[in-house]
C-alpha cells in the first residue's frame, strides 16, 4: 500500500515524497498529508481556528446557527 497526499498527489516512496507519473493498477492506495500540505492545511486551520476566536465569519458563508462550534437547533 502506498500513501498518496490528498491535496497536492505526491506519492510517499522510502519515507520520500514525489509526483509520479503513474501508480501500478495493483497497488492499493490510503491518502494523507505530504510534510508541506500538512503545515499548509495545519496553518489554514489556525488561520480558521483564530478568525472564529475573534468572531469573523465572513468568508465561511454559513448561516450563525449552521457554524462550526455553534450549537445545534
Ligand atoms: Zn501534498
């Protein structure tokens, strides 16, 4: 099994991460984070994280009782 990053398609081959033209029909596939998308999705969580501690929900679009964390009607 090999793990392929679910953001970018790099394939994890000996603990390296690379682009690959084509991965063999045989080989089962689980997704993941490559190293650089995890940080990358990690800060935007943050980022996310932040704008909802200081109430700025401006580009989620979601209704006030639709947001993350908020309880449910
Ligand atoms: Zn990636």
């Amino acid at each position: 099994m090999i793990r392929r990053c679910c953001k970018c398609d790099k394939v994890e081959q000996g603990g390296k991460w690379r682009y690959l033209q084509l991965v063999p029909a045989d080989i089962r596939v689980t997704h993941g984070y490559c190293p650089e998308c995890f940080a990358e999705t990690l800060a935007e969580i943050e980022d996310f994280i932040g704008a909802k501690a200081i109430g700025d929900f401006g580009t989620v679009g979601l209704p006030a009782h639709r947001r993350l964390g908020s309880s449910c009607v």
